[in-house]
C-alpha cells in the first residue's frame, strides 16, 4: 500500500510539473540546436574574452527572438577554460563529444586556438575564431572572423612611418611571449627591413602572460628612442598585463607625441580600466571602432547597452563595444546564413555555404567570406585615444580588403596553397 501511495503521489507531482511547464523543458533542449561559447572567464583573458561571451550570448538569443535557425531555437552551451590553454582542448573536447554542440565561438589567443585545433580535426567540429592573429594558417575546421596581419599589422606599422603618422624610423616590439606576438613581429621584421630599416633600429622584447611590472621595460624604450631617430612601439601585449603597461607609460611621461605605440590587442574594453588622459593620442589598429558612425553600429551599440542592463554586468551603464565584439557578432549571423543555405547544421555541408556568405556589419560595410581561404574582408581604421576611452580614426581603407593568411615576408610562403587542405 505505502509503494503505491509514493508512485500516486510521483505521478501527482509529474502531472504538475508537466501542467506548469517545467517538465517540459527536457522535450524543448531535444529539439534545440546546440551552439558553444568557449571564452576564458577568469584568469589572465578574462578581460578581454568575458565580452565575447555576452556577446555571443546577445547574439543567439536576438537570433531566437526572430525565429532561430531552422525552425530551430538555439541553446547557448558556455564553458570557461579559465585562460590555462590546455584546459581549452579539454573544454572543445567536452562540447564537440559530450555537449554534441553544432559549432563552437571561441578563443581568444592563439596558444589556446592551436591548443582546440587538433581536437576539432579529429571530431570534425567547427570553429569560429574572432580574433586578430598571426596568420601561417589555414584550416578547413575553422573560419578567421579576426584580422590577417594585412589586415592590421602590416597597414599600422605603414601609418607609423609615414608623414601623418610621425615618420618613425625605430621601432620598438614589445608583446606577451607566445605565437601571436612573436610571428607577428617576425613578419614586421621581415617588413620593415624591405623598407630599409636597419637591424640596429629594430628592438624586440616579451614578457609573460599577466606581467605586471613594466617600469624596466619603459625604460629601456625611453633609453632606445633617445638615441636620434624618431621612434614607434609595436604592441602585442595580451590581457590584463596591458593595465599595468599602460599605467606605467602614464607615470613614466612618455606621451604619443614623442614615442606613439600602436597597440594590436586594446580596444575599449581594455581601457575601460584605464585613466586614458595620459594616454590621449596613443594608436590602435583595428577593423572596427564604436566610434563608428553608420545606422548598423548604432544598433548593434544599443542592443549591447540594453543586453548589459537587462542582465545586470557588470559596470552596466557604462559598457563598450570592440573589434572582438563585432567579429562574433559576424560571425555567428554567417553561421546562421550557412546553415539555411545548407538547410542543415552538418559541419561539412556548412563549409560548403560558408564561401561568399555576406553581412551588413557595424564597421559599415558589407562584409564578406572569401570563396576560399575561409577569413573576413575586412576594412582597416587606425584609432587614436580620446580622452573618454573612445578613438578617434584617424586613418582607414577605402573598404574591405582580401586576408593574406600565408604572409609573402614569409620565406616560402608564395608556393603555399590559398585553400585549406581537403578533408
């Protein structure tokens, strides 16, 4: 009697569940499609990748709200691997076999992008990466919604020696010690010796992620640019270490207009933690600003600011947009696009659409995905900081320009395939 009185009493308590729709919920995620958010959330990255996470986020639930994908909602699956990059494979690893997700927004450096690669190869996943990079790659698995070094580093060290940008004649490449930076500076080095910069004007110099003391390495640069000839820093500086460098070049009065650096990997974001006044003129090199004037940045601007209050960040009233941003923003409408051309969320039938796919973007071009070589055209702006934390553009591409993964300052490069390698 007590058996069937407890099994009354389950089947009561199933009944109102089902009744108040909870019970529901287990039907509802069957007949969702299964999206990843693979963004550091804590340790050194979380400064720069916790945005990517909102805005992914924002992303899909404004792509829900008008009818999803296939007749389909879309269920965001976020993990944090915590800025350690072997945790990054394992976390890929998780959403690719466990979590069954049809694609992955993710990554922020490139340590961590070449740490997920092997496992997306192997599970036949799909990536999207939406951050400026060294290029020397070229994978079938996964689509570069970021820059090419022609897209940014490449334009930003021309802009420095020419008359508008100061004529530099030394430059000094400063960067976190990891692939990024330090192939980037190889191709600027390969750059600006064709160009006829002498060895002895080139300074390199690293340090590890989350380095916080800067005041030697400040002085170095202020000893280097006193030495006669106009001088420029080149910044690939990751993470939260770019508080501390800026802090210290604040202190130290080297100001813009005496030794300018262009930075590759702060934006608005990085700056909101920032006293910018000293900083007032200092460069940056993107693809897209928030100072940006045109109806689709307006409205990307608002609903980011109306996503932020609704969900209570925080800091929420004063929130920004960055170049990261709107790559995940591209990038997942595309991957929507792919997916209803394919009429189907299969990896290898989303590759097929993803060529040629174009996106109305908040830079204010129609932007598009190469036929072949799976990255963004992307139009270039150089930014100058304002006061506030904002840029002012100070110089820009007439539109989009076409991504060179395989750089040609890269001995051998010229004879490297523009397609990824087939399956």
């Amino acid at each position: 009697m007590k058996q069937r009185r407890n099994f009354l009493q389950a089947t009561a308590l199933t009944l109102a569940l089902a009744a108040s729709g909870l019970a529901a919920a287990t039907a509802y995620a069957a007949d969702t499609i299964k999206v990843g958010i693979l963004h550091s959330l804590s340790g050194t990255m979380a400064i720069s990748e916790t945005a990517l996470k909102e805005t992914a986020l924002m992303t899909i639930a404004d792509i829900n709200a008008h009818g999803g994908v296939l007749g389909k909602q879309l269920e965001p699956v976020v993990v944090d691997p915590a800025s350690n990059w072997p945790l990054f494979a394992e976390r890929a690893r998780q959403l690719l076999s466990q979590d069954n997700v049809a694609v992955v927004f993710g990554c922020w450096t490139s340590v961590s992008r070449k740490s997920v690669l092997p496992v997306f190869k192997e599970l036949n996943g799909l990536l999207f990466y939406p951050v400026q990079y060294e290029g020397e790659e070229l994978e079938r698995n996964v689509f570069y919604t970021g820059a090419a070094p022609n897209q940014q580093a490449i334009p930003a060290v021309e802009y420095l020696m020419s008359k508008d940008g100061g004529g530099a004649k030394r430059f000094v490449l400063l960067g976190t010690d990891y692939v990024y930076p330090r192939t980037t500076n190889k191709i600027l080095r390969a750059f600006l010796k064709s160009k006829g910069v002498a060895e002895s004007d080139i300074m390199e110099e690293y340090t590890p992620f989350g380095h916080s003391d800067y005041q030697t390495i400040i002085a170095k640069i202020k000893k280097f640019a006193s030495e006669g000839k106009k001088t420029a820093v080149v910044s690939t500086i990751n993470g939260d270490s770019n508080v501390p460098f800026y802090k210290e070049l604040g202190n130290a009065g080297l100001k813009a207009t005496e030794v300018p650096v262009v930075a590759f990997s702060v934006g608005e974001e990085e700056l909101r933690g920032v006293d910018t006044k000293p900083l007032v003129g200092e460069l940056a090199a993107w693809n897209y600003f928030e100072s940006l004037k045109n109806p689709v940045n307006q409205k990307f601007i608002a609903m980011y600011r109306a996503w932020a209050k609704k969900n209570n960040l925080p800091k929420a009233d004063s929130v920004v947009t960055n170049d990261p941003m709107e790559a995940t923003y591209i990038g997942i409408h595309m991957w929507k696009q792919a997916v209803e051309k394919a009429g189907s969320t299969d990896v290898d039938k989303v590759i097929a659409a993803m060529g040629g796919q174009t996106f109305k973007a908040p830079d204010g071009f129609e932007i598009k995905m190469d036929e072949k070589n799976h990255h963004l055209w992307k139009p270039v702006f150089i930014g100058e900081v304002k006061a506030d934390g904002q840029f002012n553009v100070v110089w820009k591409t007439k539109g989009p320009i076409r991504a060179q993964p395989w750089s040609p300052y890269i001995a051998g490069n010229d004879v490297k395939k523009d397609v990824p390698e087939p399956k």
